[in-house]
C-alpha cells in the first residue's frame, strides 16, 4: 500500500468509527427517552377495553421510539401528542380517521382507569377501562 492509501484508508476507518459511535449515543439516548416517557406515563399505559355499543376493541397504550402510542387492534398504532392542559389528554391523526381526542380520567379511587377516545370527523365517541398494566 502507498503511503497515499493508508491515508485514505485511516480517514476511513476515522468516519466509520465517528458514524458507529453517533449511531450508539442515538440509540442509548433514545432508550432513556423510551425510559423517561415510560416513567411519565405510566399511570396511563397498558390496554384498555374499549366499548361502543355492541363492539369491543382492546386498544394499547405504550412508549416506543421515544414517542407514546395508541394501537387499536388493527394494528395501526398513532402517535399520541400532548393537548390542552391535562397531562393525560392526547390528539392524533389517522389517515382513515382523521383526528382522534383521547383523554384518560380518573376512576372513583383516583386511579387512570378510564380512557376515553372521540373521533371527531365521525362524531364517534368511545369509552373503556383498564384491563391490563403495563
């Protein structure tokens, strides 16, 4: 090798390790975020039996990707973003169903045990309870 390659190939090896070590404090990073959201909401998180007249859905609550989400059971999970000034009062958007207001109140023992879900293109309106914890 020519004094001109090992050149090349040390700046190589340089960017490599720099882009291996950026893609590892993103990771580490994104997990205490997964790991501080999972603290924030974890009066909230877990599955929640959803029912509207005759149907019910289990709809899960969880953290990943440093974002909270919302899966109904068709799989289509939305991210939940924060609205109004309640902490556990969430909106979202699904391109089928446009915009979703999900709210989580407080049960008689002041417990986040009910999750309440409107889509408002629909004029639908959902509630459940808890059913399993995170």
């Amino acid at each position: 090798m020519s004094c001109r390659s090992d050149i090349r190939f040390s700046i190589f090896l340089a960017c490599l390790t720099l882009v291996m070590f950026a893609s590892s404090a993103f990771a580490l990073s994104q997990a205490v975020s997964d790991v501080e959201l999972e603290k924030k909401y974890s009066q909230i998180l877990g599955e929640y039996e959803m029912r509207m007249e005759d149907q019910t859905n289990i709809l899960k609550i969880y953290v990943e990707k440093g974002a909270l989400w919302a899966a109904p059971p068709d799989g289509r999970a939305i991210t939940l973003e924060p609205a109004g000034e309640n902490p556990f009062e969430f909106q979202a958007e699904d391109e089928i169903t446009g915009v979703i207001l999900i709210n989580f109140l407080k049960d008689d023992q002041g417990e986040y045990t009910i999750c309440q879900a409107i889509v408002k293109d629909f004029d639908m309106e959902m509630k459940g309870t808890k059913i399993k914890n995170n």
